[in-house]
C-alpha cells in the first residue's frame, strides 16, 4: 500500500520529479518522434529543458550531434529519466 502513495504522490507533482534530474541523463521523445538524449543541465516552470552534449535520433538511426540543446516543454511528449545508454 505504502508503494502505491508513494507512485501517487509523484505523478501528482511531475516537474518536481524531473528537477531532481538536472546534471543526470535524459532521454526525450518529441510529438514530431525525434529523440534527444544528453545530460538536462537546466529545466523550469514551463518544463522547458536544455541538454548539454545532446544526441538526436530520427526512426531507428542516429541523425545528428549538438554541444548543447534547447527543448520547449510543449513539445515534448515523454522524457525518460533514467534511460539505459543507447548503443553506437
């Protein structure tokens, strides 16, 4: 039962969650299906994020590589938090 409030308590308040990320890898998927994965080294109110040393995915295949990246929260679909690193 204690699992449980706990699960609630954190869907309750989703931008907390994903502030105690900061400085740690992300995996974020777009509305457009791009992927980006990097390490978030900022995100506010607005859930908007920048991701330092990203990588973006197209489909299955690696499509580009940028210093640093800005995201707009209302695009993003799902971030994953503690993603497993990608292969290549």
């Amino acid at each position: 039962m204690q699992a449980q409030g706990h699960q609630m308590n954190m869907g309750k308040k989703p931008l907390a969650t994903v502030m105690k990320h900061v400085d740690k890898f992300v995996r974020i998927r777009l509305k457009n299906e791009l992927v980006y994965e990097g390490r978030m080294v900022e995100c506010d109110s607005y859930m908007n994020i920048v991701i330092e040393k990203a990588v973006e995915y197209e489909g299955n295949g690696r499509k580009a590589q940028y210093p640093k990246v800005l995201i707009r929260g209302n695009n993003i679909m799902y971030i994953q938090l503690n993603p497993q690193l990608s292969e290549g």
